[in-house]
C-alpha cells in the first residue's frame, strides 16, 4: 500500500511529457498532410514552375551578364530549395489558425502539457512536413548537373532541416496571434517574400548597389543561401575550411533559436481580453 502511494505521490517526469506531447503533435501535423495530397501538389507544383520558367527565359541574359559556364536554371536551384522551405512552413503552420478555430488549441491549451511542447510539436512537424517536400525537388539535383557527393548531400540535407525549423517558427509565431487565414497570408507574404527576394536566390550580390548590398547583409536569408549554396559548388573539405561559411551558420543557427524561443515565450503569454 505504502509503494502504491509513494508511485502516486511522485511527479511526473517533465521530460517524458515534454516530448511525449510535442511528438504527439507533430504526428497530427504530418498524418493531416499525409491525408491532404492538393497541399503537396500545390507547395511543390509552384517553387517548381517558377523555377522552370525563370531558369529558361533569364539564362540568355545571366550569361551575357559576365556569369559564364553557369545557367540561370542552375544558379537558381538552391534558391528555388529555399523558396520551397518558405512556402512549406507557410501553408504548414497556417494549421495554428484552424487548430484554434475547430476547438483543438484550446483543449491542448488547457492540457497538462508544457508550452514548450505546443511548440516543438507543430513547429517539428510543419518542419518535417517542409523538409519531406524540399526532398523531392533535391532528386533533381543531380539532373540540374550538380557533382555534389554524399557528403555534401548530407550537409544540404542539415542546412535544409535548420532553415525549415526557422521558417516554420517564423510562421508558428505569426500564426498565433492571427484570427484569419487571408491575413496570415497577407502579413507572411509581405514579410517573407522580400526577405527571400533580398537573399541572393534570384541574384548574385556582386555589382548590386551599396544600399541593396547592405540590406541583403543584414538578411538571414541572405546567410542561409550562403550555406545553402556552397556544398553545391565546392567540396566538403573547402566548404568546411571557409570563414564566411561558418559566420554565415552562426548568424543562421542563432536566428532560428531567437525565433523558437519567442515562439515558446509567445504562446506561454496570455492575451489580453481572452
């Protein structure tokens, strides 16, 4: 009898229920998207498109810009990964809004769970959601003409996984405080588009001018491509020995752990009025 109430008497261990529950969400969150085929053809049929038709009507001009041995379908396929990443976490986390408005958040908000785990759950999910469909545009790669090799595959995969939790985040902490799906659209699209604009997806850095070039510095994005870029073209062993690769992954790394954790500091605060 003693035994029986000293086992009832004893916490439960944080641990086990942090990621207890945050795996418990993020399963939710893929199972939905395994269920919903029209946003895997949607999110990957339009990075895609976009990409085709940019690469063929903009080479001829890239080339005769000084950029030689180099097509702009080519140049553009690493940003084309982190368009995909982008719109991805977007229509991912736009779940936050319907989970509230079908009574979902609001039972797991009055759940014994951590406020930490809310977050790892849907941002490890829509992350992973991000991360599966950014996986099947990498197939390509080696048709684009990459010499990419396991190595520097597996490190595009890690840059890949980082930068989906950042804009998943990035779209969690948004989506929180919004009330409607065409707004949360609307303040992403404005948010997000021109920091993917301003990032070196579309065009290379040098030659723009000073105050484009400073913007496109202080840009995470701008940083992400950076890493994003360089297994494609160098060697591991190259990648591995340049400063600006490794400054631009400490700007990125510390990016993403601001966001989560004003994601986790966001959903631990109270409303006003509710």
């Amino acid at each position: 009898m003693s035994v029986v109430l000293a086992e009832a008497a004893e916490p439960a261990r944080p641990l086990t229920g942090l990621w207890g529950a945050s795996l418990a969400l993020a399963w939710r969150e893929v199972a939905r998207f395994l269920r919903q085929p029209s946003r895997l053809a949607g999110t990957v049929g339009q990075p895609l498109v976009f990409w085709l038709a940019l690469g063929t009507g903009l080479s001829p001009s890239f080339q005769a810009a000084g950029q030689q041995g180099v097509s702009y379908t080519e140049y553009f396929y690493p940003g084309m990964l982190m368009m995909m990443v982008l719109f991805a976490g977007v229509f991912s986390t736009i779940t936050v809004i319907e989970d509230r408005d079908q009574g979902f958040l609001q039972g797991v908000l009055a759940a014994p769970v951590s406020r930490l785990s809310i977050v790892l759950g849907k941002v490890g999910g829509a992350g992973a959601i991000a991360l599966m469909q950014t996986c099947l545009l990498l197939l390509a790669a080696p048709l684009v003409g990459f010499p990419a090799g396991p190595v520097s595959y597996l490190m595009i995969l890690l840059t890949l996984m980082v930068l989906s939790l950042g804009c998943t985040g990035l779209g969690f902490l948004v989506a929180w405080g919004m009330s409607s799906t065409s707004g949360y659209h609307a303040v992403m699209m404005l948010v997000m588009m021109p920091l993917w604009f301003l990032s070196g997806a579309l065009f290379p850095m040098e030659g723009v001018p000073a105050v484009l070039e400073g913007l496109m510095w202080v840009n995470p994005f701008t940083h992400g491509m950076i890493i994003l870029r360089a297994p494609f073209y160098h060697e591991p062993l190259q990648v591995l020995t340049d400063p600006l690769y490794w400054r631009s992954a400490a700007v990125v790394l510390v990016t993403v752990t601001l966001v989560l954790a004003g994601a986790a500091r966001r959903v631990g605060r109270r409303d006003r009025g509710v």
